[in-house]
C-alpha cells in the first residue's frame, strides 16, 4: 500500500477530537411571552478559550489611538534605542510610560 502525504490527516483530525475542550453547558429558559412558549437556551458565563491571535491595542477598549507630531531626528534616535535594547519594547508603550510620568509629577 502507497503512503501518499495526505495519510496522516486522519490520525490528526482524531487526535484533535480526542482532545477537545469541552463546552460550557446550555441552560435553557422557558418563558411566556403573550400567548406564546418562548424557548431561549443561553451559555453559561464560564469563558471559553479564544482561538487565532491575541486582541491587540487597536481593538482593545484601554488603548486609544492618537497622532502626534515629533522631529524626525528624535523619532529615529528613539527607534534605534529602543530596537538596541535588550528588553524589546514598542514605540506606543514608551510614549504611554513618558506621559503617565508627567502626569504624576504634577
């Protein structure tokens, strides 16, 4: 029997069912709405694992976007130290740093 590339999906797919995370239960409500039987069945508030990538600063509620103006000097002084540094951190993380120090000087 040829082994093709493909053979080893099936033992894949199997093993990610084996090990699947298992969903929170349903709860299902019965209401009255008029003269009608409502069913609505809602999740319970246990948060499920999120797939793919983490949310980023963009679609998170705590970041806000801005613009603002600086030399072009200065903005490649601060690229170039902060990509030499050993603990890498983002341009966006600096400024926040540098604006709650000046907040709380005052």
């Amino acid at each position: 029997m040829n082994k093709n590339r493909f053979d080893g999906l099936k033992d894949v797919k199997t093993l990610q069912k084996s090990e699947a995370i298992p969903m929170p239960e349903k709860q299902t409500k019965v209401r009255q709405n008029g003269s009608k039987l409502q069913r609505t069945t809602t999740q319970t508030d246990v948060e499920t694992p999120r797939r793919g990538r983490p949310l980023g600063k963009r679609t998170n509620k705590d970041f806000r976007q801005v613009t603002a103006y600086i030399g072009t000097e200065t903005y490649k002084q601060t690229k170039i130290k902060l990509f030499a540094a050993d603990e890498r951190k983002e341009f966006s993380t600096l400024v926040d740093e540098l604006l709650s120090k000046w907040l709380k000087a005052d």
